[in-house]
C-alpha cells in the first residue's frame, strides 16, 4: 500500500515512484463507475437474500403453532435488542471520551501543535462515526444470514 | 527469548523424529486451521489443542447466507461461525460432522476413525468477544460426534478469559481484553496445559532453554505463491537434544489473526508502516511453548500467514483459511482438504521434519 506523501520543511517524503496528481486523476477517472457497481452488486445481494428470507419465513406460517418457535423468535429479539444498547452504550462511552479530551485539550505550545490536536479530536470523533456505522450494517447483515438459518433449520427439522 | 545463532535463514532440516505422534495446537483462525489439519491429516496426529476454534467447514454451514458460494462462507464465517445472536444460530455440529464423514469417504481427508483415541483439548474464554463460546461449544460436540472419547476430551469454558492465548507473563494483557496482541495474562501457560493433556507423561518446562529457535525459508513449501497468503519466514524451536539425535515428536503451533510475524496493523483502513514494523515474533517467543517442549524432546514448528488484500485475496488481518479465500475455485473451495495449499504447505513442513 502507497505511503501518503508527507512534507517536512524543504524535504518531502513522498515515494518518487508515485504518479503525479494529474496522471493519477486521469487513471483513476473510472474509479466512481467502479464504485457504484460494488454498491449495485452488493445491493442485488442483499436484496436477494432478503428475497430468500421472505420465502423462508412464508413457509414458517405453517409451524405458527410451535410455542418453540416463538420462544425461540423472541430470543433472536432480544439478542438483537441487546447488540442496540451495547452498541448505544458504546456510542455514548465514546462521545464521553471525546467531550472530555476536548474540555482537557492541554495549551500547545506550537500553532502546528494546537492545529494538530484539534485534528485529532476531528479524527477520532469520524473514527467513533466510522464504528458505529460499520457495526450497525454488520448487525444488520448478522439479523439476516442468522434469521435465514434459524427459520432454515426450522423448515428442515 | 533464544535466537538462531547467527540469525540467518536455514532450509528446514530433518530430525529423528516418531512418525504419527505429532500433534498440532491454535488460537482463533489457527484453531480453525487445527481443525482442518487434523481432519486431513488425522493419520500424522494424536491430538489437538483448540482454543476459541469452531467445527471442521463451519464456514459451509448455511449456503444462502448470500447467492454466490464463496460471499455465504464469508458471511458464515462471521454471523455463524464467531458471532451468532443466539445458540440457535451457532453451528451445527452433527451436519458438519456427516460433512466431515463425506469429505473423508471422497478420499480428500483422512479417514475419521484415526480420530478414535485421539486427545482433544477444547478452550473458550467467557468473556470471548470474538468467537463466542456458543460456536466452541459445538467444536466438542463436533469430535464427540466423530468418535472422540468424550474421556480423551478436555472442554475448559470455565474462566473469564477474552479472546486469547492464556500466559504467565506480567506484561501480557490482563485476562478479560479482546484486543492485539491476543495474548493475556492469566497466571499459567496454556500452551503448557495443551502439551500435557495431548501427550501423557511430560517432564516438567525447563527453566532455560538448551536449543536454537530456527528461522526457515517458507516459501518451498507453497512454492511462493501469493495466494497462500504465507510469509516468507516460518520458525521452528529445536531442543538441543533432538538436534544431538534423541528421539522426538512434533507439535505445530498455529498463530491466530493478527499474530503472524509480519502483520502490520491498519489505522482507518490504511497500513501503519510509518509508525510500526512488523508485529514480531512475540507467539513465537512469548506464550511458552518452547520452554514445554525444550524438556520433553519436542520439535516446535511455527508456520505463519500474512496479511494480504489485493482484491484477489482478501485476508488483511492475516489468517489462517477457514472460510476458503486461498481456493483457485469458489463453487469447489478445496481450502479443508489435504490439497488445500495451506494445509499442503503446512503437512509438508511436518513431513521435512521427519513426522
């Protein structure tokens, strides 16, 4: 992986084997077109098993009567429940850090010090962002594959 | 912490070593791989050490976790295999253990009834965060259901432990932490309990070690091909006995993520090679294997991955493969068998070194 090209005074630490900007826009023009197809296909997955848990679960309708499958379904709420509130408590836990740092940030004693510490504040806050996003599609995906196989073993036990 | 003497890399030598009584331990993606290698190669083993491991093709446990094949095993891998929302989600062990009695009769790995009067030992921290105990639970389900003798099978879920291999080093994480380096403190050395379940009898470790910890050149064994996701260098702890001719066994140590001496950890998705070298040997030398084995004549190996996400092969946090990332064919993922190129490279090591 590339190193990001970071300047000190008159040296730069730039790999000099790195393209220059204007031939590397040129290169990468193609690069939102990519994106959007990964998003499309990933989308297209998604909607597919979605699919597949629709048929699954109209198939389930005839087991209704199973208080074991209730039982069972209300544990996959309330699993699903907890995973929320730990990640809530996360989310709040984190928030705390960063309101503390920020009411404790030192007196620098650079203007490129001061500069770099509130960046930093920026950068854990998107950091905190990033978490919570990510685990929250995660536990979205998990809800799926797991109901997907629970009601699956259902049908076929 | 014992070096090779002049720390160059030698070819991996051959020893005097007891053929079929070598046995294999990991943690995590490496207890996952003990699993493999011991169903592929049961007839080379007497036992395994598996600490926060699932069951053999848990990744293959539900199919339409998403259309294409190889998308539902990464999907497993994570919602099923690590993280199931309850224990009705977690794997099932008696369809992966007929899965493992057909892999075995279409002749990809060895035969099941080598696992007979095997020792297993079976480790979950309950404060596992990674790999749920749910999923271990059916790892013992799993070799009880091949035939294990449930006496011949150790299950420890009894301590608070995270994530980890469990030591007695001061410096290690406490107990409880589900983070790198995933090697904590817990007041004894795991890696000891292992040994001393799978091979009866061992001499207690010694107090300083008398053999050289080798480093070898890996890539003969997975003829440098980048989708092994290998590293260039694997290790090997030889006591100095053996090195003198004395009788020996082999235990294969297998690291978990994360571990591998040249992983280089990612800061928001990019690789801190500014910052950090390497991880480091600190498995190697650090979680007590060598000390165990220095005492009781046993040859250490210690093969290791890398991490590695080229768009080709999608492994950044260095893994074992379990969830078949290294097959040339997603529809036919070959990633458990004996051809698996991780688990060739791995039997082949064993095989150079007399086992």
């Amino acid at each position: 992986m590339s190193r990001l090209p970071v300047t000190i005074g008159r040296r730069s630490l730039a790999r000099h084997d790195i393209p220059e900007f204007h031939e590397m826009t040129a290169k990468k023009a193609a690069a939102p077109l990519a994106h959007a197809v990964t998003t499309h296909t990933l989308l297209h997955k998604h909607s597919a098993r979605a699919f597949h848990n629709g048929v699954l679960t109209a198939a389930l309708t005839t087991h209704l009567m199973d208080p074991q499958i209730w039982n069972e379904s209300l544990q996959l709420q309330a699993a699903v429940m907890q995973r929320l509130q730990d990640q809530y408590r996360d989310w709040l836990k984190g928030c705390a850090i960063l309101m503390d740092d920020y009411s404790q940030l030192r007196q620098a004693n650079t203007m490129s010090k001061l500069v770099e510490k509130q960046c930093n504040l920026v950068t854990q806050w998107s950091q905190l962002v990033t978490v919570q996003a990510t685990n929250l599609v995660g536990l979205m995906e998990n809800i799926e594959v797991d109901y997907g196989y629970w009601v699956s073993q259902k049908l076929h036990s | 912490m014992v070096t090779s003497a002049n720390a160059k890399v030698v070819q991996l030598g051959s020893y005097n070593v007891k053929k079929g009584q070598s046995s294999i331990s990991g943690l995590s993606s490496g207890a996952f791989m003990t699993v493999q290698m011991h169903l592929a190669h049961s007839a080379s083993f007497v036992g395994a050490g598996i600490i926060a491991g699932g069951p053999f093709r848990c990744a293959e446990t539900y199919r339409w976790a998403a259309p294409l094949a190889e998308d539902a095993n990464i999907e497993n891998s994570l919602y099923i295999c690590m993280n199931p929302l309850v224990p009705q989600t977690a794997p099932n062990a008696q369809r992966l253990a007929q899965l493992a009695r057909q892999t075995a009769e279409a002749g990809q790995i060895d035969d099941v009834a080598n696992l007979a009067d095997d020792r297993v030992y079976i480790f979950t921290g309950s404060q596992d965060e990674v790999v749920y105990s749910d999923v271990v639970a059916r790892t013992r389900k799993f070799y009880e259901l091949l035939g294990v003798e449930p006496d011949n099978i150790v299950y420890d879920d009894s301590l608070p432990a995270g994530h980890s291999i469990i030591t007695d080093n001061p410096e290690d994480s406490p107990l409880p932490t589900n983070q790198p380096p995933y090697i904590n403190n817990g007041g004894f050395m795991q890696s000891h309990e292992i040994l001393r379940h799978l091979y009866a009898g061992l001499k207690p470790p010694a107090e300083r070690l008398s053999g050289r910890l080798l480093r070898f050149d890996q890539t003969e064994f997975f003829g440098g091909e980048p989708r092994a996701s290998m590293s260039r260098f694997g290790y090997a702890y030889v006591p100095r006995a053996v090195e003198e001719g004395a009788p020996a066994r082999v235990h294969i140590a297998l690291h978990g993520c994360k571990q591998g001496y040249n992983y280089t950890d990612y800061v928001n998705g990019r690789a801190d090679i500014a910052n950090q070298p390497p991880y480091g040997n600190r498995y190697i030398t650090t979680t007590g294997y060598n000390h165990i084995a220095d005492s009781n004549d046993i040859i250490v190996l210690y093969p290791q991955v890398e991490g590695m996400d080229d768009g080709e092969i999608q492994n950044p946090d260095g893994c074992w493969d379990w969830w078949g990332y290294t097959s040339l064919d997603s529809r036919q993922p070959d990633y458990y068998s004996r051809d698996a190129i991780q688990i060739k490279a791995i039997h082949g090591m064993l095989d150079r070194l007399g086992g």
